[in-house]
C-alpha cells in the first residue's frame, strides 16, 4: 500500500495544475474539519503538523508553485480558527509558521522533483531497452527470412510490415527506382489493414523517396497523404537501399504530423535496408547462378539434338543404304556360291544389327518421339523398354516447354534405369501431371530403397538439370521402404528461355 501511494505522489506524469488546486483546497478543507473536532477534545493541541501534510502532498505531485500558495492558505485557516478566530498577517506566530511550511514545501518540491527527474530517465531507459530489444526480435526474424533464402518478395512484405509496427507509422513502403524517374511498390504495409497495391508504378517526385534518390542518404519530408490514407500531411521518413554498390530504392514510412515519426528512425530502417539488400542481391546470385546453369543444360540438351540428328540424317543413312545394298547383293549372288552366300547374309545381319544399336544409342541422346509426341508417349516408350514393370498414370493433355519436358524425361528414364539396376524392384509407378503453373511428376518403385543423391547414381546430375530450371526434386528412400522420387518443375522456366 505504501509503495502504491509513493509511486502516484511520485509518478512522471503531473495531473493538472486545476486538479492539484481542487486537491490542495479540499485537503485544506479535510484539514481544518479535522482540526476543528479535535480541538474539542484537545483545546490546548497544536494542528500545525496536520495542515503540513497537506503541503507536503501538494509539493510532491504539484511542485514548488502551488506548494508556496497551499503553504500560505493553510498558515491563514490555521490563523482565522486559532487562537482568536482571525488573520493576522504580521503576527510573529504567523510568520515563523509560514517559514516553516514555505521550506517544508521547497524542500518537498525539490527532492520530488529530483525524483520525478530519475523516474522520468528511468522511464525512457526502459522505453529504449523495450524498443531495442523490440528492434532485434524484429531484425532476428528479418534475418532468418534472408538466410533461408526466401524470394525477395516475402522479405519484402516482412520488412515493411516489421518497420511498420516498429515505427508506429500508418504506411510504410518499399520503392524500386526505375529508370524514368518513377517508382514501384516492391512491398507495402498498412496500420489499417487495407490493400496497398504492389507492383504498381507510382511518381515520385513529391515523396520521401525523392530526395533520398537525389542525396543517396536518408531524408525526411512533410508528405500530402497517399491515397490509402485521409488526406492531410504527414511526417515522412525515407532511406535508401543499395544493393552491391548500386542504389536501388528507398524504404518510406509515414505517420501523422501530430504523432511524428520517433527520433532515430532512419537509423533503425536503415538497418533493414541492409538485410533488404543483403535479400536481393542473394537472389540476384541465385537467379546468376540459376541462369548459368541453365545456360550449360541448354547447350547439352542442344548438343544432344545436334548428335542425334546427325546420326539419323547421316550414319544411320548410310547404314541403311549399306544394308538395302548388301541385301540386293545376297539375292543377286548365284545361289550355288554358298560361301558368298553365307557372308552377304552376315554382312546384312551385322550391318542390321548396327543400325539398331545405333537407333537405340541416338534414342538415348535424344529420343526422337519426345519432339514428335510430346511428354507422355515419350514416357511411356521408356515404360515399354523398362526391365522392370511400369504403370503410368499421366494426365498431361498439352504440349510442354521443350525444356521442361527434356527434363522430365530424363528424371524418369534414370529413376527406371536405377530401378532395374540398383533398387531390386519388382514394379515402378509413374505418375505426371500440369496444372498449368507447374508439372508434377512422381516416381516410386518398391524396392529395397537407401537411394541417396549424395553417393551419385545420376541422382545429381538431375537435380541440378531440375533445379536449373527452377525446381525442385526431393527424394524420399528409406531403406526397405522403395524410393519416391517427387519433382516439381516451373511451365514458365521453359517460356523465358531457361532451357
């Protein structure tokens, strides 16, 4: 109970000053009542102490002003009630009272000041230590964002909205610069909740990130409100972000003029325009490398078609020339030369026997029907040449980036080829779909299982054909379990040349 009263005399927060005289008059009130009934009971007790209290609280929440006039109307009730019923402003009594209640309530005044004083400091140090812890939590889970590599645009919709509540501001945005000297919302966030639009080209001009663009430093401006907010003005603040030495665009946060952004703001945001920068450059190096990757892929896949085409048009031409030939010699030869006959007919054999290996190895560069057919008779061809039985449930009803379907089709001739090879199957279901955003395609065969990418099998060579498209391949091969071999592939990575 006492720490509650000490804590409201000495709160940081002075009630005003029309509450305190309202206060200082009914504790003079309260005061001179009590007096007057123990004066009764005690006619010879002093009430000096009892009207000093009173000072004493006034001066405390108040302060030295209305302390000094409480003092002076307490010392003229106790004067008008004692001893003869009125004042007398130069009595030697009166005065030595008033000393005593003047220096009560300076030294009150003072010493609650300087407690208020520590209070007040005390306060804002735990303000600033919530606020920077606050701040970290927020740049933690910023952080972790980046680190797992998530696309630009989730950091994006996470930054302004940490910023946001961070800053108590109404909107906070985040710009990309373009080269005509406008802007686009990269991501936005709002206190109320509504929809700020994303991706749309905004002028610039009479914004914050006008003159952040400019100076390439931090700016803050007066701001007219932005379509998502009622009109008016706002504080604004803005800081740029750079993005491997190179100015990108500027985090923006607005909050109204009577509730201004908080000292140090651009100091804080620019802490999350590094981690925002940090982002896209790590998925410009993604997309770099993505790139490269499907670049070496591409050339493969066109090597391939250039060997293939050069075997069917060329070796295998000729192959079969050599064969229509020698048959035409075998069936021209007297049948008597027996010798000759039986050498035709092994040269026919063998170079029959060549075309074919030779179709079976041009298949196996680029087989031919999945350019001619598309996806699912190619995969079902691989089905046919199995050693180990395939059921096929495809429903893919189009043709499909050429990319896209390369990869495919060289996921499941492996995931068969290993099948037979290593996983001791006895039956592999395939399955592919499109949903028009991606393909999907799974294959599990129920074999003795423990495949493991790491230790090779091929398994490497496509994840990387399958990630360099943008996908994803995960396999799931517990030992004694079969392998599952689940693979996602983006229908847009073959539209924008990723091949």
């Amino acid at each position: 109970m006492r720490a509650r009263w000490s804590s409201r005399l000495l709160s940081t927060t002075v009630p005003p000053i029309w509450v305190g005289i309202v206060v200082a008059a009914a504790v003079i009130a309260g005061e001179t009542l009590l007096a007057l009934l123990f004066r009764h009971k005690s006619p010879g007790e002093a009430f000096e102490t009892l009207y000093l209290f009173g000072i004493l609280v006034v001066s405390a929440v108040w302060g030295l002003g209305l302390a000094l006039a409480t003092s002076v109307a307490s010392v003229a009730a106790l004067a008008y009630f004692w001893p003869g019923g009125h004042f007398e402003p130069f009595s030697i009594d009166n005065g030595v009272i008033v000393v005593i209640f003047l220096i009560a309530a300076v030294f009150t005044s003072l010493v609650a000041g300087l407690a208020r004083k520590r209070g007040i400091e005390a306060e804002q140090s735990r303000d600033n230590l919530s606020i920077l812890a606050s701040q970290q939590q927020a740049l933690r889970r910023v952080a972790t964002l980046v680190a797992r590599g998530v696309s630009p645009s989730e950091v994006f919709a996470a930054v302004t909205e940490e910023v946001g509540l961070l800053l108590a501001a109404e909107i906070t945005r985040l710009v990309r610069y373009e080269a005509d000297g406008s802007g686009t919302v990269a991501g936005a966030w709002s206190r109320t909740g509504d929809l700020v639009p994303v991706g749309i080209r905004i002028p610039i001009g009479d914004i914050v990130a006008a003159p952040v663009r400019r100076s390439g430093k931090p700016a803050r401006i007066t701001e007219q409100s932005p379509p998502e907010l009622p009109k008016g003005s706002y504080s604004a603040a803005g800081t740029p972000i750079v993005v491997a030495g190179t100015l990108w665009g500027a985090m923006t946060a607005l909050a109204p003029q009577h509730r201004p952004l908080p000292e140090h703001t651009e100091a804080r945001m620019a802490e999350f325009t590094d981690l925002v920068g940090t982002a896209i450059a790590n998925a410009q190096d993604r997309a770099d490398l993505m790139a490269s990757r499907a670049r070496i892929v591409n050339s493969a896949d066109e090597a391939r078609r250039r060997i293939e085409r050069n075997l069917h048009d060329g070796a295998q031409q000729q192959l079969v020339a050599l064969g229509m030939q020698a048959r035409a010699a075998q069936e021209s030869a007297p049948t008597e030369l027996v010798d000759l006959q039986t050498e035709l007919s092994e040269l026919v054999s063998g170079l029959t026997s060549v075309s074919t290996e030779l179709q079976q190895i041009s298949r196996g560069i680029h087989p031919a029907i999945l350019s001619e057919g598309g996806l699912g008779p190619a995969l079902k061809s691989l089905g046919r040449r199995s050693t180990v039985p395939v059921s096929f449930d495809v429903v893919i009803e189009q043709r499909l980036p050429d990319a896209v379907e390369v990869a495919a089709y060289y996921v499941v001739a492996e995931a068969l080829t290993n099948a037979g090879k290593h996983a001791e199957a006895s039956e592999v279901n395939v399955g592919a779909n499109a949903d028009g955003v991606n393909l999907h395609l799974s294959i599990r065969d129920d074999g003795i299982g423990g495949a493991d990418s790491v230790k090779g099998s091929g398994l490497i060579g496509l994840k990387d054909r399958v990630e360099a498209l943008g996908g994803h391949l995960q396999i799931v091969s517990r030992p004694g379990s079969g392998t599952l071999l689940d693979v996602t592939i983006p229908l847009e990575a073959g539209h924008s040349g990723i091949s």
